[in-house]
C-alpha cells in the first residue's frame, strides 16, 4: 500500500497489535508506520488514512523539515531522529527516536555513554588479552581512532567512536592494547590482533570508510 504526499509515493507499514487505538507515525521520509489492532482491516486503514489525511500531511512536512535540517544523529550505529522538548528532564529513547530537552542535555548524555561503554568493553577485553594495567583517556580526534602510550600505559578513544556499532567499538580497543605486545603494525602485531578480532581487516575497511 501507498499513499501519495507532497508528490512522493509513501509506503505504509502495517504493525497489528492487541491494541485498542491506532497510531501514525513517519519512520522517514518514503515510510508510514500504522500501529492498529490486529482485527483492523487493510480496508479499514485506507478509510482511516482518508479519514486523517489533512493531519497526516503536516506530520510529513514535519518530517520532512526535520531531515533537511539534519536532526538525526547515529548512536552506536543505530541512526536516531532528534526530537527537542523541553518539557521532559532526562533523555527519553524509543525505537528510532530520541528525546532530548536540549542539545546540550544530548551532548552530555553522549560523553558519559562514551566512558560506560568504553569501559564495558575494555573490560570484556581484559578478561582474555594479558596486558598491564593502564589508563583510560577519551578525547575527539581527526586522524586516529585511538592510541597506545605504552610507557605512560594510557590509551586514547577517539570519541566519535561512540558513533559506531560495538563491534567495531572492539576492534580499535583489541588494536590497541595489542601494541603492549608490538609497537608497530609488524606481521607479530597483526598476529595478536587477529587472535582476538579475527574479522579486523573488515572492521578496518569499515572505519576507513
């Protein structure tokens, strides 16, 4: 099913619930997502688009407006449409969704999720690599997705990295603590590194691009 707005054909996703109302909503620009009860009719849903079209169209130009001005971000991995409301207090995420009562509010949400799931991974990773204790550092920066001091013992997250999936999360925290081994990108280094990543040539395909 199809319905036309502002000269674009739009299709409609149909998701049958035990629900007594039924819900719109776009997920992008080309998809309408209809929540109903599952004895509703396909019928029934072209009555009740008809029916609320007028409404239907200015949460699409909402939509639409929304994309031009780039109110989407991506959170490991999952795209998200931003959506501000100052009437709420914390952070609110649901489905492709998250509400936020400021950018700055969304901003201070993102760097402490940096540091948990930093850490909750280097952890998963300490357990199998044997490595000497050492320091965490998070910091943005625009040539490395991380760094290995190994006389200082710290290592540093490229914060945009939070932006990407876990798993790719994990091959630059596996890359760098393996150069406590190696301090160089030798035949030995990537031996270690495929020990505990063996998909590393893809995940460095993947951040490369």
């Amino acid at each position: 099913m199809k319905v036309e707005f502002l000269d674009n054909l739009v299709n409609v996703s149909v998701i049958r619930k035990n629900n007594k109302n039924v819900y719109f909503r776009f997920k992008s620009s080309d998809t309408l997502e209809i929540t109903c009860h599952y004895l509703v009719t396909d019928h029934e849903i072209k009555k009740l688009i008809e029916k609320n079209y007028p409404s239907l169209l200015k949460m699409y130009e909402k939509t639409i407006k929304k994309i031009k001005n780039h109110e989407t971000f991506t959170l490991l991995g999952k795209p998200y449409t931003i959506i501000i409301d100052s009437s709420i207090k914390n952070i609110e995420m649901e489905d492709d969704y998250i509400k936020t009562p400021s950018m700055n509010k969304l901003n201070q949400f993102t760097k402490k999720l940096c540091k948990d799931v930093f850490n909750t991974e280097i952890n998963k990773y300490l357990k199998i690599i044997d490595v000497p204790s050492f320091s965490l550092r998070i910091r943005k920066m625009t040539t490395r997705w991380g760094v290995c001091n190994t006389k200082l013992k710290v290592i540093t997250l490229n914060s945009d990295l939070i932006y990407y999936r876990r798993d790719l999360i994990d091959y630059v925290i596996v890359h760098e603590m393996c150069h406590f081994y190696e301090g160089n990108h030798s035949a030995k280094f990537w031996e270690h590194v495929s020990k505990y990543y063996p998909n590393y040539k893809q995940a460095r395909k993947e951040l490369k691009d």
